[in-house]
C-alpha cells in the first residue's frame, strides 16, 4: 500500500468511496482491493510484532471498510463487526455497572431486547424515553444522569425524527457521550458525528451493503481515544465481522450513493400515493410535508431516505395486505436493492414485551415498507392491489 501512486482522493465523500482501497495493490498490481482470508500473519523476528498480526484483531478487508466508512462519516476510525447487534453490544461494553443509558423507547427492537437483557443482569441500568419529547427527555436527564445517551433517528418503525444535536447538547452537559444508530439515512443523507455524537454504529446488513447478503455492522468514533477503546474491546471479545463480509459490504457500499438516490426518489413517490390514498396522518415518512418532525428532518437530514410505514385498521388488515403482495417478499430488514414490507408488531419487534410496544406506539395495523430498486409504477401496482384486499 505505502509505494501506491500519489492519487488525489477527491474533494467530495461520494468520490472518496470510489477511491478507497482502489489501485493499491502492490502485490499483483490489482485495481480492486484483494480478498485476504489468512488467519495470521508473519512475525519478522519473535519481538516484532507485525502491524496486522491475528485475523481477530486486524484484517486488511475489515481496515478498508472502516477506512470507507470512517471517511463517509467523518470518523477517526471505527470496527467493522460480525453484525449490527455485536456493534451495538461494544459500544455498551463502554460501560460499568450502575452506569445509565438513557435510550429512546421506540429504538430498533433488538437493541430495546439487548439493553433490557444486559440491564436485568446488572451490567448498566437503562431508561427509555420519547426523544422526541425534549421535556420528557430533560424530566428523565433531571431523575438521574446517564452515562450514554443512544440515539437512532429517523425511529424504526415509525419513522420518528430526534434533534439530534439538541440530545448532544444535553448529554454533554451532564458529562454524558452520546452514540447514534445512523443504519436508517446512512451517512450518505445524515452524519450525526458532524452534529456532535461521540460514536456511530451501523446495522451494514442493511443500506450500505445494500445488497441482502450479508450480516455486519460497525462502530465508529470521532475521538481516535474511544477509537482505541473499541478495538480493544472487540478484539477483547471477538466481535469482528468475517474478512469475506467485510469484501462483500466495501463492495455494495460502493453504489451507496446511487441506489439511495433512486430508492429514496421512489419512496417519496410512493408515500405521497399512499398518502393521498390512506390519509396523511396514516403514512410515516419524514418527507411528507404532514411528518410532524418533516422541518427538523429537512435540517438535520440531507435527505428523507428510503424507509416508510402505514398504519392499517388493525392486525387483521396488516396480514391482509401482507398476503396479498407478490411482488414484494414479507421479511424482516431493509436496505437492500430489493423492496420488503413486514409486520412490526409480529416480525421485527415481537421481541419487545408487549407494553413496551404499546409505549412505543407499534400499532398491530402497522406495515414497515423498505423501498428498492423496482420501477414505482409496478411497486405501487402490487401496493395498490394490497390495499383493496385489506379494505384499506
Ligand atoms: C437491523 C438493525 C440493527 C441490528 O443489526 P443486525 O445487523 O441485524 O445485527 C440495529 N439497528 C437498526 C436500526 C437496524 O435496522
């Protein structure tokens, strides 16, 4: 790598993507980063420990992710690992017992179960609350001081927008480091260190991989100490993700740009149809002039996304429509090339006990929609036949 030729890497992150690891071979002279499998690495001699030295702790695919990723969010550096869930779980891992998390009450089900479920066992205590509702967030600050304030915005699955740079202001004030689950916008529409957080972690399984064939995820910090405090602990642990995944993901996350561009073209295009159809206030998606959070998202956001949810009369409306796609697959995730539609209250957060979902405003009739790649018209044709079987 150090001999590659002096390349300037471009002025904007969409072009910096394209360069990353791009003509750096020196082995073979490859244009596209080679695939390194090897578990170990040489020792020049027994006292010289070599810069990459154990696949659990250093990989050159996994450092070339994170060079990508680091550069896209404007991180110091950051650990690519085996899933959205082990980036989650290390992020945590920051903390001692009697610390508190202060997270939103609608996070991503599988975050809400993972910090309850370490909380139970004492290894920090957390609280959930509407980020949404600054009183309510400041009432939760007063009762006691965290030490993390976890933020995801847009919410999952109601496409709730938080301030993200008011949150950062509060936790700061209080000593507190704040980290934000950026897997929905991506920080092609939204970079959350820019606006202060500490850290930032990605589900990779979903927009930035993009393609519906791998299970990753990352942390990424802007201090290079916290840098190093994750490495250590993911090395500590073994959550790193698999050099082929790590391939995989550099790969899909080369056209990130591009297919938001389009897929986030056409989920505006179908959430004003849908909006026109159901009612405004029965479709969640941030670019709607009727999203109650649609000005804060038009700041905070370089862009609306490709994510939106509707609420249907009830569960048995939501199976309805579900059963009466066929072009769209039902299934958990989102992200990928490919459009999905799932139940929430069923699928992604029949984890959550069921007053949390209540709490969180899950509604059985919900309906998760992740928008791909597909031709609206055909989309909506498939959406629209949907409707009219579940009489909505
Ligand atoms: C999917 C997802 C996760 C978990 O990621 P995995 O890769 O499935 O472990 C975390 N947060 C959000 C917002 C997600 O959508």
């Amino acid at each position: 790598m150090s001999d590659a030729p002096d390349r300037p890497p471009g002025q904007h992150r969409r072009t910096r993507l394209t360069r990353v690891g791009v003509a750096e071979d020196v082995s073979v002279g490859a244009v596209a980063a080679p695939l390194h499998l090897t578990t170990t690495y040489v020792w020049p001699d027994p006292h010289t420990k070599p810069a990459l030295d154990y696949g659990r702790s250093s990989s050159p695919n996994r450092q070339l992710l994170e060079r990508a990723l680091a550069e896209l969010e404007g991180a110091a550096g950051g650990v690519i690992t085996a899933s959205g869930m082990a980036a989650i779980d290390l992020v945590l891992s920051l903390l001692r017992p009697g610390d508190l998390v202060l997270a939103p009450h609608d996070c991503y089900g599988g975050t809400h179960r993972l910090m309850s479920a370490r909380a139970a066992r004492g290894h920090f205590d957390v609280a959930f609350v509407d980020q949404t509702d600054l009183a309510a967030v400041d009432r939760a600050l007063a009762a006691r001081a965290p030490k993390l304030v976890w933020i995801e915005t847009p919410s999952n699955p109601l496409m709730r927008v938080t301030d993200i740079t008011a949150l950062v202001e509060k936790a700061r004030a209080m000593g507190a480091l704040s980290a934000a689950d950026n897997t929905f916008l991506t920080p092609a529409r939204q970079q959350p260190l820019a606006l202060g957080c500490d850290v930032v972690v990605h589900s990779t399984t979903k927009f930035l991989n993009g393609h519906g064939d791998v299970i990753g995820g990352a942390a990424l910090a802007a201090d290079p100490a916290c840098v190093d405090a994750l490495k250590w602990w993911s090395n500590c642990a073994g959550l790193a993700g698999a050099p082929f995944d790590a391939y995989q993901t550099l790969r899909g996350l080369r056209t990130l740009f591009a297919r938001l561009d389009a897929q986030e073209a056409t989920a505006a295009a179908l959430a004003e149809r849908l909006a026109s159809r159901l009612g405004p206030e029965r479709v969640h998606y941030p670019g709607l002039n009727s999203h109650p959070q649609h000005a804060l998202a038009a700041r905070q956001q370089s862009g609306f996304g490709a994510m939106a949810s509707m609420t249907l009369a009830d569960g048995a409306a939501a199976d309805a429509f579900l059963r009466a796609l066929r072009l769209i697959p039902v299934a958990a995730s989102l992200g990928g090339f490919e459009t999905l539609a799932c139940r929430p209250a069923t699928m992604t957060h029949a984890g959550m006990a069921p007053d949390a979902r209540a709490a969180a405003g899950v509604h059985d009739g919900l309906i998760r929609v992740s928008v791909g790649l597909e031709h609206e018209a055909d989309l909506w044709t498939d959406i629209a036949r949907a409707l009219d079987a579940a009489g909505a």
